[in-house]
C-alpha cells in the first residue's frame, strides 16, 4: 500500500516551478515544428500573410506534399539518406563495440597506449582538407562510402561504452568461460545482450549524426544521384532553389510553379529531413531501461 506524504509549501513551490518549466520547454520545442506543419498545408493564398505563431493551417492544400513526395531527387535523397544512414549505424556501432570490448579488458597489450592515441584525436582532429586527400588515396571520392565510412568509429562514443563494458560484472564473464565459452561467444551472447542500452544509445547518436551530415557528402559526392537527403534539402532550403524542383516535377503532375509558394516548400521540406528523427527516437526509448543487469549476479 503506497503511503502518501504531504509536501511541504517549499517543495510545492519547487514541483510547480519544475513542471511549469518543463511545459514551457516542450511548447517552444513544439510550436516551431506545428507551425512549419501548418505551414506546409496552408492554402497557397493564404501563405504570404501565414504567422510565425500559428500552429493550424489557414485554408488547406496538400500540394506541397504532393510535389515533394512525387520529386525524383527527393525520393532519391530519402532512398540515399536511409541506406546510408543504416549501412554507417550498423558499422559504427559493430565496429565501436569491438574495440570498446577490446579495450575494456584490462590484460590487453598497450590498452594505455591505444587510449592516449584514442585522445589524441580528440584533441587534434583532422580538418576536411587531410580528410578529402585520404578519401582520394583511398579512392572513395564520389562514392557513398566516402561518406559511410567517416566517424566509423567515434572517439566519443568509443569512450562511453569502455566505461559500460567496464562495469560488467567480471563473476558473468568468469561463469561464460567455466561454460566453456571463446572471447567472441562471451562478447556476442554475454556481454552484447547486457550492453542494449548502451548500443541503443550509441546507434542513436550515430544516427543523428549520419542522417544530418550533409557538408562532407557536398564535397565528396559530385554526382548528384547520389546526394543524400540533406544535400537535396540544402538546394531547395538554402539557395532557394524553387525552378529547380518545380519545374522538374511539373511535367509529371498538373501543380504549376504559380501555384507553390516557396515558404510552404521549405517548410515541407525541413520536414521530411525531421520526421525520420522523430520516428525513431520512440523505437529506440525502450531500451532505455535502468536495471538490465540487476540480478544476473546472485551471491
């Protein structure tokens, strides 16, 4: 039976400051992107006097979206974006919880050497020119993995899941190897399973991370066929580049340049580059669970 304990008026004062603090974060985190949302449905002549506050359409039209999700170099982009974006989280997080594995181990040769070299290129890190003539050498320029390849391994995350591997409770390792267990079976069936919170947050960062990236996929990619989605969002947002998108499309659909307001585009647009974001983020949440190895280790 839960016991109730009545707050002080100090502590209701700090639980009234907390939750209207946090109401108030989750409004000016909502309200831009309602609005761009409400943007993008507005009917065209309604748009030019659309306010930067409102968060419900102003007449309705779907043509924006229509445009959008019909463009060939939008469906190319997103094709790109999500192939990408898994190929490079798939890398990073294998190949990142490898080394973290590696390097957790305390009887590894040169584990302190490795991780001063670890920080070195935390401190030092290269800028895009050494990066550029590397992709040449390597002749990756002007292919995908030119970009998938990059922050294979981040430092950062590198870290944090050293540290978590570091944790693991050394009794479950010693019970895996009495089991008779190899170092790879321990790592893929013991310590992996354990570890889902911590890979889920790591393959969320590199996520975002990749999904975003779009100034080293401008350089290195000149074809544009292989442009993931951000670069397409930069020629449409940046330059502005209605004609562009519009009059390609226009002869595949009856929505003319006239009709399509540039405002409602951009907002549309922006969109689509979030709304993969947001819909992953709820699928991963469950892993954020507290406790995953509370009880593997009794007595």
């Amino acid at each position: 039976m839960a016991i109730k304990t009545r707050r002080t008026p100090l502590e209701r004062i700090e639980y009234v400051i907390i939750v209207s603090t946090l109401l108030l974060l989750t409004v000016f985190t909502l309200q831009p992107l309602l609005n761009l949302l409400a943007l993008s449905f507005t009917a065209p002549e309604n748009v030019a006097g659309f306010s930067g506050l409102s968060i419900f359409p102003d007449g309705f039209s779907a043509d924006v979206w229509i445009l959008l999700l019909q463009h060939p170099n939008v469906q190319r982009g997103i094709f790109n974006s999500v192939w990408m974006t898994a190929t490079s989280v798939m890398i990073g997080v294998l190949f990142t919880a490898l080394m973290a594995w590696g390097m957790s181990r305390p009887r590894l040769p040169g584990r302190r050497l490795i991780f001063m070299m670890v920080l070195i290129t935390i401190v030092f890190e290269p800028g895009i020119i050494p990066d550029y003539f590397l992709m040449k050498r390597l002749g990756l320029l002007n292919t995908p993995w030119s970009v998938i390849l990059y922050k294979a391994i981040s430092a950062w995350y590198l870290i944090i899941l050293i540290r978590f591997f570091e944790e693991i409770p050394k009794e479950l390792l010693e019970a895996a190897e009495l089991d008779g267990a190899n170092p790879f079976q321990t790592f893929f069936m013991v310590v992996l399973p354990l570890a889902k919170p911590a890979l889920a947050t790591i393959a969320l960062f590199y996520f975002v991370l990749h999904w975003n990236e779009f100034f080293r996929a401008m350089i290195y990619l000149n074809d544009q066929s292989k442009w993931p989605l951000q670069v397409v969002l930069r020629q449409f947002v940046i330059e502005g580049d209605k004609v562009a998108i519009v009059g390609a499309n226009n002869a595949n659909n009856n929505i003319g340049i006239a009709q399509i307001n540039i405002r409602a585009l951009k907002a549309g647009m922006i969109l689509i580059t979030i709304l993969p974001v947001l819909a992953i983020y709820p699928l991963i949440l469950k892993f954020f669970t507290k406790g995953t190895m509370s009880g593997a280790v009794k007595g």
